[in-house]
C-alpha cells in the first residue's frame, strides 16, 4: 500500500500542510521538523532510494592561495550545512585538487553521479578549467564562480558594484588619490572587484593610476611581506586604498604601520569580506561584509530547485554585500575644511 502525507503526518504528529511543506523543501518549516519528517518518510518508504538526497559540496582546490588561509570558507559551509538539513538532505563535502594525478578522472565521475547533486565551490576557478565541467549530467551549480557563456547555475557575491560602492564611500569622504591593493592570484571575484573600483573613480573624473596600483600575495603574511618590500622602495602614496579582500588589507596595513605609517591619518584602507578579526584588527577594518551563511544558504535552495524540476532556467544569482564603517578610513573633508584630498 502506497505511504500518503497523511501516513506521515499520523506518524510524527505534525500537520500534513507541514509535511507537505517539509518534503517540498518550502521555507518555514523549523529544521528539526525537518530532519524528523525526512527521517520518518524515508523509512516509511515515501521517499525512493532513486530520488536524489544527497548534495556533494566540493571545494576547488587550485593552488590555495585564496581558499587555504582564510575562515570565509568555513562560515560558506556551516549556511550550506543547516540549509540541507533543513530540507533533509545529506550533505557530503568533497575535495578536487587541479595538481591531482587523476584531477580529470575525479571530475569525470563527479559530474556523472545521478545519484547526488553538486554545489562547486568555484573561487578559485580559471576560465580554462570550466570545460571539464559543461557535461554534467547531475544537477549542478557553481558558488563563487560565473561562467560568461552561462552554462551553469551560478549564485555569486556582487563583486563590482560591491567595489565600486567601497570606493565612492572613500571619494566621499574626500580622498581623490585611492590606490589598489591587488591580490596577485587573479580570480574571477578580484578582476570583477578591479572594475567596480575603476567605475567608481571613472565617475567621479578620475582614472585608476599605476603608480597606485600594488600587487600583493592573497595571505595575510604574504600580502605584509610583498608591502613591506615594495615600501622599502620609497614609493609615493596615495591617501587611500581599496583592497581585493580583508587578507591583503590587513597585511598591509600591518607593513604600513611598521614603516611608520598610521592608519588611518596617514592612509586609509578598505577591505572586502568583513572576516571575524576584522572588528578586532587595529584599527578595526571598514569593509564589505559577505553574508556568508546566507549565501551558502540560497545555493542550496537554488540546486533544490533545480532537483525537483521547478524551474528549467539556468540563473545567475548575485548576493549583496553590506558596507561595515569602522575606523580605518579617515574623513579628509573634516581635516581640510570640505576642500577634500590634499596635493
């Protein structure tokens, strides 16, 4: 005899509505009702071992320049985690390491496993390394990651207009010279970050300056030490500066300060992430705050979608940052009288 909702609902005690809702992944249904309405269903037989309840979350490893030291990823994890549970799926993280011997034959039996769905962690994809990935045949979603000719669903974080937002917060407060901190690994998210921070200045009658511009590792002790040599050079300062991420930021600043430089009288600095020692860094960063739980959250959501059939379409999905003020951007106005920048 076929197990109905109401079998289940009888079961756990709760409102076929809330079952319903609960095994159609609707928001609103506490998780804990969740986890317990999938459990009974599977093992009532409602739910067939054929269907799909298992979400890979794979980490894209291709150098680890950007994903090996930084807890942004663990916050991504821990959204993607408690939204499967709430949906009563598995999640299962995986690793996918380019240098690997059979880096093409772990791809190749990723992308063909029907048994389960893929959230990639695509961060630190490069446009040559999507190929492999266009033949999926399980439901499939790039996180951190746009691909141009839109063969993926895609969830990301607003990158460019993120960056310019940061910008036009320092040319408000009265900066014209605004330099840029450069991670040197040049993914995706940081060339989209570049265009967002030269739209800004473009706006306002400026042009991004190369004398301005430093390259710099994307760990914290990497991006302190590249500062601390190109300082060492003598170079000419701007009265501010946007970096790629929080890492290169704050290791900047922490060469800035050693050759004697404060910040942020003597030079202002922007971040992207709002990592959690940003708020006890000195000074406490200004930046960007991505909502991570959240992001991995609506990824999850997203491949659902895709899961159950309800929507064909593949979708770009661009989550929003919140601007952080802190106390690492000094407001020039106030110190010239309104007349801005000096020089």
């Amino acid at each position: 005899m076929k197990v109905s909702i109401k079998d289940i609902s009888e079961r756990t005690g709760f409102s076929p509505a809330t079952v319903s809702n609960a095994l159609n992944h609707k928001k609103g249904v506490n998780a804990d009702t969740a986890a317990e309405i999938f459990r009974v269903a599977k093992e009532m037989g409602y739910i067939s071992e054929s269907r799909i309840g298992k979400i890979k979350f794979v980490i894209f490893k291709r150098n680890g320049l950007i994903i090996d030291d930084t807890p942004f990823f663990s916050l991504l994890i821990d959204g993607i985690e408690k939204e499967c549970r709430a949906s009563g799926m598995e999640m299962v993280l995986c690793r996918l390491n380019y240098e690997d011997e059979d880096y093409e034959e772990q791809v190749n039996w990723l992308i063909h496993d029907n048994s389960s769905a893929v959230i990639m962690l695509g961060t630190e994809l490069m446009e040559e390394d999507v190929a492999l990935y266009k033949n999926a045949s399980c439901p499939f979603l790039m996180l951190d990651y746009w691909s141009w000719d839109m063969s993926f669903n895609g969830v990301l974080i607003n990158n460019a207009d993120s960056a310019r937002m940061a910008t036009e917060y320092l040319l408000q407060k009265g900066h014209r010279r605004i330099g840029y901190l450069r991670g040197e690994f040049r993914i995706k998210a940081f060339r989209s970050r570049a265009v967002g921070y030269a739209t800004a200045l473009n706006k306002a009658g400026l042009v991004p300056e190369k004398r301005y511009t430093v390259t710099l590792s994307t760990t914290i002790n990497g991006a302190y030490e590249d500062m601390k040599a190109y300082l060492k050079t003598g170079p000419e300062l701007p009265t501010a500066y946007f970096a790629d991420n929080d890492m290169v930021a704050l290791g900047a600043i922490r060469a800035l300060q050693e050759k004697g430089y404060q910040v942020p009288e003597d030079i202002s600095v922007v971040g992207f992430d709002d990592l959690p020692f940003c708020e006890i860094a000195n000074p406490p960063l200004t930046t960007l705050r991505v909502p991570k739980q959240e992001m991995g959250r609506v990824a999850v959501r997203r491949i659902l979608e895709v899961i159950n059939g309800t929507d064909k379409i593949k979708t770009k999905t661009q989550v929003c940052t919140i601007f952080v003020e802190r106390d690492s951007v000094r407001d020039l106005k106030d110190r010239n009288g309104g007349d801005g920048d000096e020089g």
